[in-house]
C-alpha cells in the first residue's frame, strides 16, 4: 500500500510542476535558485561546515577529550535534565491549553491565546530576569528561600523554570489551529458512543495531533537545549555545576579555547541537523495524509 | 422508545435558539424536523442526544425524565452531518468503537465484537470495506459507516444531523430510499434533522416544521403539503403563489376576482395573503366569467413531467407560477407572450397580522 501512497506523492508533485502558465521564463528561475542558494551557503553552509571544521581542527583526540572533559560533561547533563523536566511540563500544559482552546468557549479565551505567545515576544534575558527578580537574593521570595535553604537562582531549578518559560509555547501553538480545524464532532461522537474522557483522549483526540504534537515536542527540545539569553541571566556560570551547553561554549569561547568550544558546539548543530531531518519526517507524513484525503475528496 | 419533549428553551447568550418547544414522537417512527437554517433544528437534535442542555424544560425517554441523564447513558445513536467518522481507525475499528469503550463487565469478546461488526456491515451493505480507512471512502459509504457505527450501541434512539445533506443529488436519493427501508426493518425511533423538503416528504412518518426556534406545524407529510397551518408553511414546503388580498365577510378580493371562503366570515375588510400552488393555477384561453384574470406567458419551461409556466399579470406587475401536465399544455398550443386567463383553484387565504 506505501508504494501506491508514494507514487499518488509522485504525481501530486507532476501535476504541481507541469501547470505552463505560471511558470517564469528559464532564466528566472535559474537565478532565484542561484540567489537562494549562495545566501544559504553563505549564511548556513559555510558556518555550519567552519563549525565542524573548527571542532576537528586539532584532531579527533582532541575532538573527543573536549566532550569527556568532566565540566563539558556536567554540561550536557545539565542541558539533558533541563530538557527532560521541561518538555512532559509543556507536553502536558500544551495539550491542556490546546484542547481547551480549541474546544471549549469561555471568557477570556483570547487573553489566554495572547499570554501563551508572550516568551515569544519578551526578550529571553527579561525572562531570566523576571525570575532573578522573584527568587534572588533581593527578590520577593528571597528571604523565604534562604532561611529555608532553597536555591532558585544560579542553581538547577532556576534553569529548569528559565528553560520551560521560554520553550511554552511551542507545543500549544502547533496544537492550537490543528485542533481549531479538527472540530470537536469525533470527540462528541466519542461521546455519544459511549466512552469515558480518557478513552476520548487516548483514542480520538491524541491519535488525530500526533503529527502535530510530535513537530511541537521536537521544537520545544531542540528550544530547550539551545537556550542561551534566559538561562545565561539565572545560570552563574558555576562550572561543574550550572553550566548548559551553550553557556559551556561560550565561556570555552572567552577562554580562547577554541577547539574545545567548537567541539561541544558542533553537539547542538548536530542535534540542530538532527531536528531539521525529524521535522521534514514528520511534515512528510503529514502532508501525506492530508493529499490520500484530498484525492477521496475529488 | 418514545421521546417526550417539554417546554425546552435553550439561548446562545442574546440569540433565542429554542422558545418553549414541545413535542412528542412516538415509539418506532422516523420523524423529521424541517426548517431553514438557524431555525433551532440542529439545536433540539443536540439536546436530544444530551449533547447540548436546554434552558428550561424536560425531555422524557419512553416516560422517564432523561434531562439530566449523561449522553453516555441515554442509549441514542447520532450520526454527525460530517459523520465525525475515527480518521485514523479503519472501518471495522470506527464500528467496534463502541463495544470497545465498554467496561470490562459488560464488553463483548473480540470474537463477539468481530461477529457484530461484519453483521452491521453487512447490513449496510459494506462489509468489504471493513479494512480501508475513512478517508478512502466515498461520501455515500461514509454515511453508511457512520450509521453502522451509531447502530453499534444497540441505541434506543437514532439521530441523524442533516443525513444526507453533504452528498450530491443522485446518492442522496438512492439513499434516502433506503434509509427509509433500512427504518422499516429495524423500527427504531428515529428523529433527523434537514433544510430540504423534498427529504422530509419522501422519508418520513411525521414532519415537524421549525421556525425560529418554534414549532410551526407537526403532522403526517400529506398534512403538512396539503394543509399548511401557516404562511411560513406553505412558503417552506412546495413553490407557491402569493397573492395579496382583502378580506372582507367571508370573501376574499383577488385582483378582479372574488373568491368565497369557508372561514373568516367574522373578518371585516383587512389585509390578507392568499396562496395557491402552482399545479392548482388554471390557465383558459378564454375569459370564463368572474372567476379568472388575464395573464401574459412569460416564459415557458417544458422540461420534465410537467411544464412549468411563469406568467405575468395584466393587473399588476407580479408573476405567477403555473404546472400543466404535458397534455393539458399541448390542448392549449400556448407560446410566449401570448394572453391567457388564469382561474385560482384550492387557495388558502391567511390575514395579515401585522397590518
């Protein structure tokens, strides 16, 4: 059955490719390719490649030492327990929101949508800074925080918070106009059939998004590994202790230690590379559903 | 199971969707609630199925008040105008959907599910579909899966939302007929919803007109055609003439013509509507007394069974519209622009409140 799914893709695109009347004569084509394909390896392709480069300039041993290095290691660690707290939160949280969003009227509800974007529009150090603001030393919690010897800010908790600040958005804005187009009629005739709010869930409502969750899911991972202005802001940059990867590379980077920074940074390219090759996965398979509907239709 | 339907007022904050309907339908029919868009139809049909709450009022199952009863325990089946059919579960899983769902006490074994799944399939004449996927199928076997689907329950109760309404004209007759013979094997109270009239004379047992969130008439089809209890009636159900009119004593002033009419005797001079529809319109070539008025032939439309004409009175500027049989129409050798006399037959008159 996937071979005729692949060959109904091929003549989609045929079909696409073949309408005479919108194409532009030879040579503009040829130069908009050209023009798009010198600035991306301009501004993609060669740093990307420098970065690898950079990385192996001192051979693969060194290539190597630099990632076992023990405050490298401490800094992966830290960027994976980051990550691992804060995607099942905004998993859970996008989920929640989406589904309300999309399904339910209530007041408020534009206010809600507004709030989600808001990490999107603050500037990241303003979010790390919000959070220096209630739980640092002078901050609205402070107190309370040090006679209770709690640490928030240049610890793992602060970065955690600062990380899923940041990241919110992700999963409830790819969920979001998915389940608005959804409707909510399989969820009802769910309903009307007789199964409970869980089963709706498991059975209708996460089979439907799981393309869209998924997308959502990697977004927010390889946001939450990136993150570099909030976490910088609560971080310290204690060494062994609150460093994430990218606060790694740059105080390797400070320290004229080149090799060593390019190495943990050639890690987020090619976690970077990696997201991209999961994301067009998944608009693939996507897409493909969406063409077998569209070709029932006609 | 009967459905009793009490007082229901439902509101979507200033719009009034449902004001104080009332209803009954009877165990075993199919009936079929008629009106234009926005007329509360889908409404009440939500309500039923426990899927909206009303307001105010009561809705009874075979008796017992089931207003607060979930929609899980109401025991309805629904088809969804768009069949809301699992786009990720193949046909056999949509059906068994609801014999899935159940507890664990009361859940048929896989072997039994498979069995009544095929037998439902069967049924709806689709049993070799039971491995394709929702998308895959055509709009006509989508509704027959959806129905399956809903008949899964064993329902007391079956609803359809616009059944028929997002398929093209050829399906949708094939399949109203048999939706029709599909009721009469199985006998379940039934209550669909649809704008198309044609729909709810061919199908169903009791037609209950809607309207702005009221009741306009209920009754057998041929009731409602025949005797329309209201102007909104007579427009929503067939084409029909309007005429304007005065009524005065019993008698009812139509152009140059005078009618006399069984009821208003008591009325004194006042405004009112008559209508007549089309296949009562007599068209004479000659004058025939006082009875008749003359009309010009605007157009002539010889299309199908009947030939419809538009004629334009001398009078006034409104048209008429006139069915003639074929024969009727060939005795008259008529051509457009030629002068004709027309003679009202069956019109109902309705005084005209609001003047």
């Amino acid at each position: 059955m996937s071979a005729t799914i692949v060959s109904q893709l091929h003549s989609y695109n045929k079909k696409v490719a073949r309408s005479r009347a919108t194409s532009e004569p030879a040579w503009v084509r040829w130069s908009l390719i050209a023009v798009s394909l010198l600035f991306l390896s301009l501004f993609l392709f060669i740093p990307l490649a420098a970065v690898f480069t950079e990385a192996l300039r001192k051979g693969f041993g060194a290539y190597i030492a630099a990632l076992v290095d023990p405050d490298a290691l401490s800094a992966i660690k830290l960027t994976v327990i980051a990550a691992a707290i804060s995607l099942p939160l905004n998993l859970v949280f996008g989920v929640a929101a989406a589904w309300a969003i999309a399904k339910f009227d209530f007041r408020g509800k534009s206010i809600l949508i507004t709030l989600i974007d808001l990490p999107f529009a603050v500037s990241p150090v303003i979010a790390g800074l919000i959070y220096v603001l209630i739980f640092g030393m002078q901050g609205w919690f402070g107190e309370w925080l040090i006679d209770h010897d709690h640490k928030v800010i240049f610890a793992i908790p602060g970065i955690v918070l600062a990380t899923i600040f940041v990241t919110f958005p992700f999963i409830a804005r790819e969920l979001i106009p998915l389940m608005q187009a959804q409707g909510k009629e399989e969820e009802e005739a769910g309903l009307v059939l007789g199964a409970n709010g869980w089963q709706i869930l498991w059975r209708i409502t996460l089979p439907n998004i799981k393309w869209g969750l998924l997308y959502g899911v990697i977004l927010t991972n390889a946001r939450a590994m990136g993150e570099f202005g909030a976490v910088s802001v609560v971080s310290g940059h204690i060494r062994g202790l609150t460093n994430t990867m990218p606060l790694h590379v740059e105080i390797l980077y400070n320290e004229y230690n080149y090799a060593a920074a390019f190495a943990v940074a050639s890690l987020l390219a090619f976690l970077a590379l990696l997201t991209l090759a999961l994301k067009s996965f998944i608009e693939w398979q996507a897409s493909r559903d969406v063409i077998i509907d569209e070709q029932i239709e006609e | 199971m009967s459905i009793e339907i009490r007082n229901i007022t439902k509101d979507f904050g200033s719009f009034q969707a449902l004001k104080n309907i009332s209803l009954d339908v009877p165990s075993g029919e199919l009936v079929a609630l008629l009106g234009p868009s926005g007329c509360g139809k889908t409404t009440l049909l939500r309500i039923i199925a426990g899927l909206e709450t009303p307001d105010s009022g009561n809705i009874l199952f075979h008796g017992s008040n089931a207003t607060e009863r979930d929609v899980r325990e109401r025991e309805v089946g629904f088809v969804f105008q768009h069949y809301a059919l699992f786009r990720h579960m193949s046909v056999f899983e949509n059906v068994a959907f609801g014999l899935r769902v159940r507890p664990k006490a009361t859940r048929p074994s896989d072997a039994e599910i498979s069995k009544r799944v095929h037998k439902l399939l069967e049924l709806v004449q689709l049993d070799w579909l039971a491995d394709r996927y929702p998308p895959q199928l055509s709009g006509g076997q989508r509704q027959r899966i959806a129905l399956a689907r809903a008949l899964a329950v064993e329902p007391k109760v079956l609803l359809l939302d616009e059944p028929f309404g997002a398929l093209d004209a050829k399906v949708r007759k094939d399949l109203r007929r048999w939706l029709r013979r599909l009721h009469d094997e199985l006998h379940i109270t039934s209550v669909f919803v649809t704008h198309d009239q044609e729909e709810a004379l061919e199908v169903a047992d009791r037609i209950v007109v809607m309207n702005h969130g009221q009741v306009e008439q209920i009754g057998s089809p041929q009731e409602v055609y025949d005797a329309p209890a209201s102007p909104f009636v007579y427009q929503f159900l067939g084409n029909v003439n309007l005429f304007h009119s005065r009524v005065n004593e019993g008698r009812a002033q139509i152009g140059g013509i005078e009618l006399q009419l069984d009821a208003h005797q008591e009325t004194k001079d006042s405004p009112a509507f008559a209508y007549v529809r089309p296949h009562d319109i007599e068209v004479l070539k000659e004058a025939d007394g006082e009875h008749a008025f003359e009309a010009t032939v605007n157009y002539i439309h010889a299309i199908g069974p009947l030939v419809r004409l538009e004629l334009q009175r001398a009078d006034n500027p409104e048209l008429i519209e006139a069915e003639l049989t074929r024969e009727r129409f060939r005795e008259l050798s008529l051509t457009e622009g030629q002068s004709v006399f027309i003679r009202p037959r069956n019109v109902r008159v309705f005084l005209n409140q609001v003047a």
